[in-house]
C-alpha cells in the first residue's frame, strides 16, 4: 500500500506533517479529513524494494506532488 506524506493545517490553523498508508490519493485525503485536516502539500511515495518491502520512500516524479494554495481569513 502506498504511503502519502502530507503538509495540512488543523482547525487552528497550525501546520502539522506526516504520512498516511492508503490504497489512492482520494482514499488519503479522506483519512486526513476525518481527522479535521485540510491537506495543502500531498505526495504518493513508493514501495521501497532495497529495504525489502518493509518501508517506503517518498519521491515526486513529474511533479507528482500536489501543492494547494491555502486562503487565511
């Protein structure tokens, strides 16, 4: 299973980071809501095969990130 690291703000509007395992990008982001974040930065890693399987590197082909402006009222 993928493993998405993200940037998101909490409901006080404070920067929090980490990573999600989830099956598609959808499927992280809905993770991420339900624990009342709005993700601004989210990038798809990749199954690490030099470690065996066991981890995950994060990497952005293409641009693969998603980078959202974020609007503060």
């Amino acid at each position: 299973m993928p493993r998405f690291s993200y940037v998101a703000v909490d409901v006080d509007g404070a920067e929090r980071s980490g990573s999600v395992d989830a099956r598609d990008e959808a499927t992280a982001r809905a993770v991420l809501q339900r624990r009342k974040l709005l993700p601004v930065r989210l990038v798809a890693g990749r199954e690490d095969k030099a470690a065996g399987g066991g981890g995950a590197a994060l990497a952005e082909p293409g641009g693969a990130g998603i980078t959202l402006p974020l609007a503060l009222q």
